[in-house]
C-alpha cells in the first residue's frame, strides 16, 4: 500500500516540471487541474479528506477557472503605430514591412489577434496605462531604426525581444510601470 502514495508523489513532481516548462497556456491549465485531483488523492490517503475537498474545489477547480478567464482575454495584442508613413523613403518602408511581417508573426505564434491603431493621441506613458496598449512603434530617423516600446512586466515583450533581436533596424525599449517614457 504504501507504493501508491509513493507514485502520487512521484506524478506530482513530473507535473510540477511539466507546469513550469510547458509553452501552450491551456495545457498548463489542465496540469495545474490533474496536479490539484493528484495532491487531493494523497490527501485522503493520509486520513485529511477536509483538506482533499478543499484542494478538489479551489486547486483543481476555481484556481483553472481564474487562469482560462484571464488568459481568454488576453487574445489581443495593441499596437499603436505612431511612425509618420508619408516621411518613410523606400528602403524604409521596406523595413517597415519586414517589421509587420515579424509582428503578424510574433501574434501567430502566441495565439493573438493584432490590433492595429495610429490615430490615438497622447503621451505613450498615459496610452499604455489608460488604454493598455502593449507596444508603441516610432521611427528615429538619427538612428534609422524603428523604436519598441513596451511594458518591462510583460511576458510578451520578452518573447519579442527573442524574436527580433537578430534584426538590427529594430530596437526595444521596456519600461516599468509609472516610469517616463516620452
């Protein structure tokens, strides 16, 4: 009898790694549910059904049902263009292709829609708080590269940085929360 507890325990370690390193945002929710049944059946098996129900309802149920509410509307990724497109010569806006290419793909890649917008005004500080845009493009012309600006907290930002950080006509700027960034 007392291998079973042993192989709980043993499941519930190879989940626990498999939370931590799993990319896809849905199985990660279902790991968290079968961690929480698993950490209930060792519960009732050390006499503290209490404890099992409480971890059945909170860690296998309301816990997952947090995490697909929050990640279910984080299905968009806004972006505010404010690069002046009529001053762009042509090598530029060749560039500036290449640009929405990597971020319709950088979108694809995290299962989000792209939101385009470029007629908000607005200091880029107030855009991101207020309206919760996630990356601001600009172009600077001294150093012909199109500027990045996004939230230093956010996991999406990192996953950009990986994904463009080979392309030298791109430079990301992270910034923290309540921190100047015009």
């Amino acid at each position: 009898m007392t291998i079973i507890p042993t192989l709980l325990q043993i499941l519930l370690i190879i989940i626990a790694i498999a939370i931590v390193f799993h990319k896809e945002n849905f199985t990660i929710i279902i790991y968290i549910s079968s961690f929480g049944l698993v950490a209930a059946t060792l519960y009732v098996l050390n006499q503290a059904p209490d404890v099992a129900i409480a971890e059945v309802a909170i860690g296998s149920a309301i816990i997952p049902l947090i995490y697909v509410i929050s990640i279910s509307r984080q299905g968009e990724f806004i972006v505010l263009d404010r690069v002046d497109h009529n001053e762009l010569d042509e090598t530029i806006d060749e560039k500036n292709i290449e640009l929405y290419e990597v971020l319709t793909s950088f979108v694809d890649d995290n299962h989000l829609k792209m939101n385009v917008c470029s007629d908000i005004k607005g200091s880029d500080e107030a855009l991101t708080k207020d309206l919760n845009v996630d990356l601001i493009i600009s172009y600077d012309h001294d150093k012909q590269k199109f500027i990045l600006k996004g939230k230093q907290s956010s996991i999406l930002m990192d996953h950009l940085i990986k994904k463009t950080f080979h392309l030298d006509f791109i430079e990301i700027v992270t910034f923290k929360e309540g921190e100047s960034i015009d």
